[in-house]
C-alpha cells in the first residue's frame, strides 16, 4: 500500500518539475506556447493516422499480454519511446520553425524518469 502512495507521490513530482522545466526551456530557446486543448494536437492526417496505429499496436499488445499471460509493464516503455520520437519527428518534419519537437523529447525523458523507477520495482 505504502508503494502505491509513494508512486503517486513521485508521477506527481515528477511531472510538477517536468512542467516547471518545460517553462525554462520554453523561455529560453523562445519556443512559444502551443495553442492547444486539453489533449495533443496532431500536426496533420499523417500524423493522427500513425499515433492512432501505435496507439493500437499497443492496445493489441496489451490483449496478447493477457492472453499469452505475461507482464505488460514492459510495454509501457517501448511504447512511450515510439510515440514521442514519432511525435517528435513529425513536429521537425513539418513544423521545425516553432522547435515544439525539442519540447516533445523533453517530455519523453520525464516520461522515462518517471516510470523507470516504478517499472523496475513492478518487475520484482
């Protein structure tokens, strides 16, 4: 019980400092606010089809997981690699004058800090 207050405790933190560094990159490399919603706004079609793809890659994984009865924690991982450097790519690809891409791979480094720690204690 103690572990699971803990994590919550540390995604909180690291996302609170996250956020905070994202402002300082922000200001420094002169990378404006993206003027989004609530969730991540695709650059294009392109885009949308291939994050849906790799969203149901995973989802598909996440089934055989259950099926052939073995730990999907470990998809977590390669997951949120594949998805932000896509991400990442498609913003330099196609929208490299607003270096919102540089943010993106920020995001995937406190994405991996984050859950690095609670994986490998899951996989005990």
């Amino acid at each position: 019980m103690f572990f699971y207050f803990a994590a919550i405790i540390f995604i909180f933190f690291i996302l609170i400092l996250g956020n905070f560094n994202e402002k300082i990159i922000r200001k420094k490399l002169c990378i404006p606010k993206q003027e989004e919603g609530f969730f991540y706004k695709t650059v294009n079609d392109i885009h949308k089809r291939g994050e849906t793809i790799i969203f149901i890659i995973f989802l598909l994984g996440i089934v055989l997981s259950v099926i052939f009865n073995f730990d999907s924690t470990i998809l977590l991982i390669p997951f949120f690699i594949v998805l932000y450097c896509f991400r990442a790519f498609m913003e330099w690809k196609y929208k490299r004058n607003n270096k919102e891409y540089i943010i993106t791979f920020f995001g995937l480094v406190i994405y991996l800090i984050a859950l690095l720690p609670i994986i490998s204690y899951l996989n005990k």
